[in-house]
C-alpha cells in the first residue's frame, strides 16, 4: 500500500517540476517584479496598474506568469509565481472586497500601484 502511494505521489511531484522546468525553459513569457525589503514591515507586496493614468504593468503584460520577488539587502528571499491570468482574477476579487489599498508612489507619484497584502493573494 505504502509503495502504490509513493509512486503516485512521485509522479505528481515530477509533473510539477516538467512545469516549472517548461517555465523557465519554455517561451519565456514571465514578468519579473521585485519587492525591496518594505514587503517585512508592511506585508504587502504592490503591483502597478497604471502609470501617468495609462494602463502599464500588470494592466498590459502580455506574458503568461507573474514573478513577484522579495528582496532583503540585495539578496533574493522568496518569490510568488503565479500565471497572470489567475492573478489578474484574484485581485479584482481581493478588490471587489476591499482588501486591497490603491496607492500612488513611484517616481514622482505617477504610479497607480495596489497594495497587496501577502496573507490575502492565496
């Protein structure tokens, strides 16, 4: 019975990796966007949608998945990946709930970003 499991458990697992392998290897199609070290203090993690009030970073990205790395002293820490698609579903949703804050920050404050509580983006 123990062997039967393991052998469906492993099968899984190598599923995943033949996807995660495709991913890095595959087309290419990711978007990599990287928290500085405010994601510890916070809990947030903050996605562009608009920059000079036109649609820009997640609002246009036409690749497949979403790399959101967190970053402390210049070193990378973890990372969420997730396919742009779904998360474009889940903030609407965390949205439509009010979890999420609309900020604007960047260069000048000309970037419309939300700000999303990491405990919420599952």
């Amino acid at each position: 019975m123990q062997r039967n499991r393991f052998d469906i458990d492993l099968k899984f697992g190598e599923m995943f990796e033949d996807k995660v392998r495709e991913l890095f290897e595959g087309d290419g199609s990711i978007e990599v966007k990287t928290e500085r070290s405010v994601w510890k203090k916070t809990g947030n993690i903050a996605i562009e949608i608009r920059f000079k009030g036109k649609p820009s970073g997640i609002s246009t990205t036409d690749a497949k998945w979403w790399i959101h790395v967190l970053s402390e002293n210049r070193e990378m820490v973890g990372a969420f990946i997730f396919k742009v698609e779904k998360l474009k579903e889940r903030l609407k949703e965390l949205r439509s709930h009010g979890k999420i804050n609309k900020v604007f920050g960047g260069d000048d404050n000309q970037s419309e970003i939300l700000l999303v509580p990491m405990r919420y983006i599952w």
